[in-house]
C-alpha cells in the first residue's frame, strides 16, 4: 500500500490513499502499531527516498494526525522544502511535546514570507511563551504582514510577558500603532479569560482615555465592563462627555445593558450636557429601561427641543413609558406636526400604557373637537379597549359627523359584543349614506366577535322598518354576520316585490359564511325573470361551492355540473372551471375536458385539466 502511496501523483485513481486511510483509522483503535506506522511513514520522507511529491504531501498529513516528538526532525527538516513547509508547519503544530516547539523557534529566524508567517501562527497556537522574545523582535519587521502575524501571536499567547512586550510596542507612534493597540487590547482579553482580571483592567483603563482611537477606546470601555460589570459604571459615567460620537454611543449602549435606578439617574443627570445625537440615543436608551418616574420629565423636557429629531426621540419615548398625564401633549402633537414627529405622536398615543391612559383618552374625546379629536379617535381604535369604547359611541351618534365617521371606522377594532345594540342604534340614526354604510360594516364586524352571534335585535329592527334604505343596510348586516336564524327574512326579502330589496338579499346570501343558501340562490339562477339577477345569484352560486363544507367531492362536482348548465358569460364560465381543481375527480376531468372544445374558454378548460391531473383524481 506505501509502495503505490510512493509512486502516486494527481493523474492515479486515488484508491491507495482512501485504503490507508481506513487502515490508519483502524490502528489508531488499539494504538498499538502507531509508532511503526509512524517510523515507515518517516521513511518515505527521509532525504533520498523515492516518494513523489504528492506521495509526500499526503503522507506528511497523515504524519499530522499519529505524529509524535519522533517525528520532529523530519518535520523540521521540511520545513526547508518550499512545496512541504506548511505541511510540516502544521503538523509541528499538532505534535505536544516541548520539541516542536524548540523546531518552530529554531527555523523561525531562519525562514521568510509565508513560511515564516505559518511558523508564527503555529507558535500562537501553541501558546508558546518561550517564542515570546523572538516574535517581539518581529514585530518590527518592514513585511506588514510578518509585523502583524507576530502581533497577533503575541495578543494569543496572552502571557505576562506577552502583554508587557506589547504594552512597551504601544508607546511606539506611527501608522503601526492602532495595530499594535488591537494586539494590546486583544492579549488584554486573553489574559482576563485565564483569570488574572487585574493585568487585564490596567490595559483596559490605559486604552479607554480620550488620546486614544474610538475604535480602540470603545473595545477598551467593553473589556471593563467585562472584567468589572457595575463596578465600571463610575468611569463609563466620567467618559460621558465625550466630544467622540461613536464613543457616546458606545458607553450608552454599556451602561443601558446594567440594571439599575443608579444608571437611569445618570442618564438624567447627563441628557443637558449632550449633543443632540447624544441626546436622542439618551432618551432610546432611556425609554426600553422603562423607569417612568425618571424617564418621562426628561421627555417631557426634550419635547421643548428645537431639533426636530430630538423631539421625535422624546415622543417615541413617551409611548414607552408615558401615562395618563403624556395623553393631552401627545395628541396635540399628533394634531399640529407633521412627517416624523406626527408619526412618532401617533404611535406612541396608540401604545402608551401606564396609568390611566385609557380613562385620560375618553375624557379627553368627549371634551375636544376637531383635529385634536380625531387623533384621539384613531389612537382608541388602535389601542382597541372596551374602556374607550363608550366615549367612542357617543361621539359616533353626536353631531361632529367627521368624529362620528372617524369613531364609526375606530370602534369595528374596538368595540365589542356588548357595544352592538349602540352600535344598531346609531346605524337607524344616521342618515347619511356612506356613514351608514360604514357603521353597518363596524356593526357587522362587531357582532362577528361573539362566540355566537346575536342577530335578533337586527332582525326586530329589520321587520318594522318602512324606510327602503334602512331594510338594505340591515340585510348587509345579516349576510356579513351570516346568522342562521336570519336565513327566513333574507329568503322573503329574495321574492320581495322592490327589486332593490331583492337584489340586498342575493349580495347578502353571496357573503354567507356557509353554503346553506345554495338552493335559494340556485333556484333564482334558474328562473328568476329579472336577468340581472340571476347573473347575481348564479355568481353567488360559485362563490358558495368554494366556501369549505362537509360535502363530498362528489357532490361538490354535482353542484358545479348545474351551475355549469346555467351558465352563459364567459366569465361565469371561467369562475367555474376554477372551481375544478378544487374537487379533483373524474368527473371534474371529464369536465374540464369537455369545456375546452369551448374556443371562449379553452385556455381556462386546459389550466383546470392540468391542475386536476398533476394532484391525481379519486
């Protein structure tokens, strides 16, 4: 197997290779034959053996995965050999044992480029604190990528005398330094995650002053707080003025992570001191801590800002930790801004919920008129409380008809069951169309969110009514609410003499919920003398066999075969074969087949064959 390993190159098949590979897997089990397996495969890369280069590049990962120190000198030797040297590197890296360490530092000096930037990462890996003095001398080195390499392996090895190499390479000024700041920084980090948190606390301190890069700084502020949590709240506080941008944030962001009324007090206390871009990351910071006692005057305060961005922050903020007293200036500002601070106004107005909000809001709608009301109005229908439900209701049967269409649309996300008698009763009231319309729609809406609805006190209202255009909003109501027990009125209203009323009826059973009305549609698409309507029965008839029932894809098939026989547009035609698909059969296949000798509708014929065909037919 090693002879044909020997002789191997790219061209072979790579059969040798995956066999010995099994074999190697097999020894490692018992471990037993390791060593002479290893001292055949040093063998093949001994001077004057007759391996191809391949042949050796394989057997040097092998060597990588068994390799002990008896394996070092053959290692170190190829570490010379520009084809094997980064084998040899990283199996030199593998091997425990002080030897390979003393090969890595030995050709250290000896190599260049990237042999010697491989023998540095291997050092690094290794943690070798001996190759400390031979990387520093490198970190001088005119090849950036060596400098770096070395600075790097240093900031790994995370030792005492590491960190005072680069605490010495720091003082240094120059185009290098932010580097070797990163390497300090980084060798502070690996010394802190062994243990020794004060070695690592001097270096942090030392790179969070203000003569530092804000890059540097702010890694600098985050590795305190990693070592000293609250304790580093003082010298986040102290660094707050910064004239850096990116630091501020920074130490925000730090101190908004700690639990604590201490550090809500600081941000109060600095907000004043800040620049506007401080200011506005202040009071987001401020506002997910959610302290209102503290939070909401300076809000309160930064809304009196003249940069609109300061005041959109502050109103943002409000809506997270705003309450009843917030309700009146919030809505205000909705009423009289514009662009982002209306937005932010109107958001926070809808989500604020402290402490009477919901009662300062339906006080606040009874009292107030124009724009100012319609803002508090469209905040209840966001907010969707019972509580404000009532002051909504009151408002929708006032004279304000632009409040009473706002509170109408409001109250279909608020208003519950119990609001639909008031509800009803402002739908009789009204007499403006399209209001009305909108108040049947909230009222339908409404009455849809009991577990059962309730449909009588539309029904007693609907028996009496004289007036045409009440009967047909309140027929809307019963289609939308789709109410069995409305089923008798809606069917007398199909055969009633007002072709206005009948028509009602028809658009009220195509909104039913089931399809229950089917035969009563069906009979007007038969036979109904106005054509008019039995175009609006026969599509109502199709939208009803879609409608989910407990019918068999039988039937279903059966009810689409007589609505076919009605129709005569194509577009009923083409709402029909869509129906198909839905009832895979091979009767509906058979239908579809047959549609397509239909020039007006073969394309449609075709699409629902194939539907039919690609899920299978039963």
């Amino acid at each position: 197997m090693l002879a044909r390993i020997a002789a191997w190159d790219s061209s072979q098949p790579r059969d040798p290779l995956y066999e010995f590979t099994n074999f190697l897997r097999e020894a490692m089990a018992s471990k037993a034959e390791l060593p002479q397996i290893e001292s055949r495969l040093l063998r093949m890369v001994a001077p004057g053996a007759k391996t191809s280069p391949e042949g050796k590049d394989f057997v040097c990962r092998q060597i990588s995965v068994i390799g002990t120190e008896a394996s070092v000198p053959a290692m170190a030797r190829l570490l010379n050999d520009p084809s094997l040297a980064e084998m040899a590197r990283y199996t030199l890296e593998r091997i425990s044992g002080p030897s390979a360490g003393v090969a890595l530092r030995s050709a250290l000096p000896k190599v260049s480029g990237k042999t010697q930037i491989g023998i540095i990462n291997a050092l690094a890996a290794r943690r070798d604190t001996q190759a400390v003095p031979a990387l520093k001398s490198l970190i001088s080195s005119s090849d950036t990528a060596v400098s770096d390499a070395a600075l790097a392996a240093l900031a790994k090895i995370g030792s005492a005398t590491s960190l005072a190499v680069l605490k010495e390479a720091a003082k240094v000024q120059g185009p290098r330094r932010e580097s070797v700041l990163r390497a300090y920084l980084q060798c502070a980090d690996t010394v802190a995650a062994a243990g020794d948190h004060p070695a690592a606390r001097s270096v942090y301190q030392q790179l969070s002053g203000p003569g530092e890069p804000a890059a540097i700084r702010i890694a600098a502020l985050h590795g305190l707080v990693s070592v000293d949590g609250k304790s580093a709240i003082p010298v986040l506080a102290k660094e707050f003025n910064t004239t850096d941008a990116d630091v501020q944030a920074a130490i925000i962001r730090l101190l908004n992570r700690m639990p604590g009324a201490d550090v809500t007090a600081i941000f109060a206390t600095q907000y004043t001191n800040l620049s506007p871009i401080g200011q506005i990351r202040l009071l987001a910071a401020m506002a997910e801590r959610g302290d209102t006692a503290v939070t909401l005057p300076v809000a309160m305060q930064a809304l009196k800002s003249s940069i609109p961005e300061v005041r959109t922050a502050a109103l943002r903020a409000i809506g997270r930790v705003g309450d009843g007293t917030s309700v009146q200036i919030l809505a205000e500002m909705a009423a009289n801004t514009q662009g982002d601070e209306q937005v932010a106004a109107r958001e926070s107005l809808g989500m604020i919920r402290g402490s009477g909000a919901d009662t300062a809001i339906a006080a606040a709608i009874v009292s107030s008129t124009g724009n100012l009301r319609l803002e508090l109005i469209r905040a209840a229908g966001e907010r969707a409380s019972p509580q404000l439900a009532d002051a909504q209701l009151k408002v929708a049967q006032g004279q304000d008809r632009n409040a009473a269409q706002a509170a109408i649309r409001a109250l279909r996300s608020a208003a519950g069951p119990e609001q639909a008698p008031a509800l009803l009763d402002a739908v009789l009231k009204i007499s403006n169309v399209g209001e009305r319309r909108e108040a049947a729609l909230t009222l339908a809406s409404v009455m849809k969110r009991a577990a059962r609805p309730v449909i009588e006190p539309v029904l007693s209202a609907y028996q009496p009514a004289r007036d045409k255009q009440t009967r047909i909003i309140l027929i809307d109501v019963m289609g939308q609410v789709s109410a069995n027990e409305a089923l008798p009125s809606l069917r007398a209203a199909l055969k009633d003499s007002d072709a206005d009323i009948a028509r009602a009826a028809i658009l009220a059973l195509t909104a039913w919920a089931s399809a229950e009305p089917f035969p009563d549609l069906l009979e007007i698409a038969r036979g109904d003398s106005n054509p008019t309507r039995q175009i609006l029965a026969l599509r109502a008839c199709i939208k009803l066999i879609a409608v989910p029932s407990e019918r068999s894809r039988t039937d279903s098939v059966g009810l689409v075969k007589q609505v076919w026989r009605l129709a005569k547009q194509q577009a009923e035609k083409r709402g029909i074969l869509a129906l198909l698909p839905l009832f895979p059969t091979p009767e509906s296949l058979r239908m579809a087949d047959a549609a397509a000798a239909d020039p007006s509708v073969a394309s449609e014929a075709k699409a629902a064959a194939e539907s039919i065909r690609a899920v299978g037919v039963e």
